[in-house]
C-alpha cells in the first residue's frame, strides 16, 4: 500500500513538463507594467516646471513671512484707531444730550423766575400797604437767585438770543404768530413768548416770537349814506 502511493507521486511528477525558455520570457514580460508615451510627457512637463519655478531662499521666506505680519499690525492699529475714534464721537454725543436736556430744564425754571419778577414788580408798584416791604424783600430775593442761576449758565457759554426789534431769522427764532405793530416794521420780531439761549454757535433753544405785520390799517369810516340809512 504504501509502494502505490510513492508511485503515484512518482507518475505525477514525470507528468510535469518543464517551461520552455520563450514561454518563461513571455511570463516576464507579462508582469512588467508598460510605460507609454503619455507617462513620458507627463514626466518632462514635471520636471521643466521644476526647473521653471524660482528658488526662493530661506532668507527671502522669512522676510516675507516678516512683511505680512507687518502689514497684518498696521492693519489692525488701523482699525483699533477708528474704533477709538467712533466710542469718542458717541460718547460726546451722549454728554452733549444729557447735557441738552438738564440745560432746557434749567431755562424752563429761569422762564417762571422771570414771569415772577415781572408778576412780582407789578405788584409792589401797585401796593402801598404795610405789607409792601415784605413784598420788596420777596422781590429782591428772587432777582438774587435768577441772577444767580444766569451767572451759572455763562459758565458753560449759555447766552440769551437778542430777538425783539430784529429781523425774523428761521435760524434762531420759532414764529408763533403774525401781530400789527405801530413800532415795528413787516418782518420784525415784534414780541417775545419765550427767550432763546445759545450755548456758543449752536442754538440750544429756539425764541418763540411774534412777528411783526405792520401797521394796522385804519377802519373805514362810515359815509353819510350809511348813517342816514
């Protein structure tokens, strides 16, 4: 039994021819990849845009690695510039408002300090009981503090506007009314409702006036035929 099988792998094994020389060739030939034209000229283009391209030093890298960053911190102190630049402008606009409002409040008290002195006047003029002295002293008292609180205002450049007997100016004054006056011309501020102030060349409030007409004109009289009638 074990003499079969020894011949069997005998048989086999004479079964087998050996290659030949071409065929052994052709197998080589086989696993070799081809190289074609189109390789070929890929491989130059490479290499001539190799040769091509400049050769840029490590000096001349560093250099402009140097000169973007530069451009990159001019840039950005550019625009912290402008940033401080703008919180100044709408900080100043928003102390410029504040301050606007607390100013108008303060003439608006300074209106009715002037309506009382003027009330206040007329009253000590008309009065001659024995209380008139107390009356005076309330008067005097009172022009101290409106002279007071006026002093104040020029500290921060606060004037009053010159309107009565000027010409209308949109620019300072606010109409309220047309009125006839026999002291001033068509045009001229003619009464004063409210004074204006200015705080330097900018109108802090605008006067409120009553602008002159001109003369009445007289009434017609009437003819004999109307009185008869």
């Amino acid at each position: 039994m074990t003499w079969k099988k020894k011949e069997k792998k005998n048989i086999n094994t004479e079964n087998q021819e050996p290659l030949t020389e071409q065929e052994t060739e052709s197998t080589d030939e086989d696993t070799s990849v081809p190289v074609t034209d189109l390789d070929k000229q890929r491989v130059d283009e490479s290499s001539e845009e190799a040769e091509s391209e400049p050769q840029i030093s490590e000096e001349e890298r560093l250099a402009a690695k140097v000169q973007q960053l530069e451009d990159e911190k001019l840039l950005a102190l550019a625009d912290l510039d402008n940033y401080k630049k703008r919180m100044a402008r709408q900080f100043d606009g928003m102390t410029r408002r504040a301050n606007d409002q607390l100013l108008g409040d303060i003439l608006e008290i300074i209106d009715n300090f002037e309506r009382a002195l003027q009330h206040g006047g007329e009253s000590v003029t008309k009065t001659d009981d024995s209380s008139s002295p107390d009356k005076a002293a309330l008067q005097q008292g009172t022009e101290l503090i409106y002279n007071q609180m006026i002093d104040l205002l020029g500290k921060y450049d606060v004037k009053p506007i010159e309107s009565l007997g000027r010409a209308f100016d949109p620019n300072f004054h606010e109409a309220l009314m047309q009125i006839h006056s026999e002291d001033y011309e068509e045009g001229i501020v003619a009464a004063e409702v409210s004074k204006g102030y200015m705080q330097g060349d900018r109108v802090l409030r605008f006067a409120k006036v009553g602008v002159s007409k001109g003369k009445a004109e007289p009434e017609k009289s009437e003819t004999s035929s109307d009185v008869e009638n």
